[in-house]
C-alpha cells in the first residue's frame, strides 16, 4: 500500500532510474530527477520527506546536493539516503556528520536496495500518523496501512520507547518497546519470543501505539533484529511444512 511519504529519487543512469522508480512507485509518492541541479529545483519547489540519492554524478554530487539541501531551513530535515560504493562510504561519506541517515552500497540487488529504503519510507510514515494522532497521545491505525513487521522495524529503527498494541478479531498481542528493542510481549498465555512469533503473520486487524506506554517486565530473550528474523524464519518454515511455496522473487544486480 503507498504511503503519503514523498521521495526524490535521483540517478544519471536512466536505467538505475527506472528500476528504483518502478519498485517505490508502490510504496510512496516518488518524483524522479537525472542531475543534482534538476533535483535542486525540484526540492525548493516541493520539499520531499525523503531524498533517494545517487553519489557520483557529473557537476554537483550527491554529497553537494546533500549540504545544499542541509543548508536551507525548508528542506534541511529532508531524510537522506545515498548510493555509493563501498570505498566512498568508508573513505568520504561515513565520517562526515549529517551527510545521511543511511546508504546503499553500490553495486546493488534491486530487492535488498528496495528493503533498505522502505524502512526508512515506514519510519517516516509512522511519524507523519503521530503527527496527527488523537489529542489522548495514542496512534492508532489499520494493519492493512502498516503490517506488523514493518511496524516493529519503524518502532526499532526511531529507537521508541511504548507499548504496541495488536488487535485481530478477539485476538490482543502487547509489546513494549525500550528504545527500539522488544522489552516484554504477551499474547494470550504467550509471553516474550513465543508471543511475538505468533503475530507476525497477522495480516489484518488494527493497532495502537502508546508512547507513555512502559512496563520493567523482561520476557523477550532476542533483540528486536532477532525477533523479527527468527519469526520469519519460522513462518516459512510453516508455509513449507503445510505445502506451500515461500515467495521467490527474481532480483537484479544493479550499477552505475
């Protein structure tokens, strides 16, 4: 489901361009541009939440757009994630503060690069929603606009501290959180790893995030990485177990 986070999406490689444009295009609202100049232009004119950069390009690099960007008080809390090689990032980029939130190492999967920035697109959707959530300080929405996985990565990721609350039918999972990490979770006569297992599968239902939300309980043993790894793990283990066929997507190996 598309979320409302605006992305700027910039490469001079039109066919890096069209690939990530057509694997984002699903997730939120993306504007492309080939050049950091057109992308420039195109960020003063309508600030985007997220800015998906290449790194090397002809005239003004990514880096450049970045401190452009950084520089201007309408769109210096644009959310930056920048392509670049693996000797760029340790040797140019990583070292230097506010350059971005994240990077995507270069050459690239399609799907992995896909992963990587839609947890930071889920990230800024859910602080859009608690923008606006009700006046009693409780976030509250639909599994169908955010599932549990990617909302347990959002929570671990803005390193929040609340109580998750999960509802399906006449089903309930709490999980509390301590900055990003999964402290104490029940479900039913489930406590900890077993109870976050178990709804990570959920597909539907509703949830609601607390923020005041705290517990001292501790009956989770994995950190917040783990938990979701593992569970998935077992979740495909089930689908084989019961016949049927884990999902398998052809991924491209992308450059620029």
């Amino acid at each position: 489901m598309q979320s409302n986070v605006k992305v700027l999406l910039v490469d001079d490689n039109p066919m890096v361009l069209a690939m990530l444009l057509d694997a984002l295009t699903p997730l939120a609202k993306v504007t492309t541009a080939g050049d950091s100049a057109d992308a420039l232009l195109k960020a003063v004119d309508e600030a985007p939440d997220l800015l998906v950069s290449d790194y090397r390009m002809p005239g003004m690099d990514g880096r450049q757009l970045v401190e452009k960007l950084r520089s201007r008080s309408t769109t210096s809390g644009i959310a930056v994630i920048l392509l670049a090689t693996k000797s760029d990032i340790s040797e140019k980029l990583s070292m230097q503060e506010h350059t971005a939130d994240d990077f995507v190492e270069k050459p690239f999967f399609l799907k992995e690069a896909t992963q990587r920035i839609k947890r930071l697109i889920d990230r800024i959707a859910l602080e859009k929603m608690a923008k606006s959530a009700s006046s009693d300080g409780v976030l509250r929405g639909s599994l169908a606009q955010m599932n549990v996985i990617d909302l347990v990565q959002s929570l671990e990721m803005g390193r929040k501290s609340c109580l998750l609350t999960l509802t399906k039918d006449d089903d309930k999972c709490e999980m509390y959180f301590s900055e990003g990490q999964v402290t104490h979770a029940v479900y039913g006569s489930l406590a900890g790893d077993a109870a976050v297992f178990k709804v990570l599968r959920w597909t539907g239902g509703n949830f609601q995030i607390n923020f005041d939300g705290k517990t001292k309980q501790q009956s989770t043993t994995l950190n917040t990485q783990g938990l979701l790894m593992e569970g998935l793990r077992l979740l495909d283990e089930s689908r084989r177990d019961s016949g049927g066929q884990s999902e398998e997507e052809e991924d491209v190996l992308l450059d620029s």
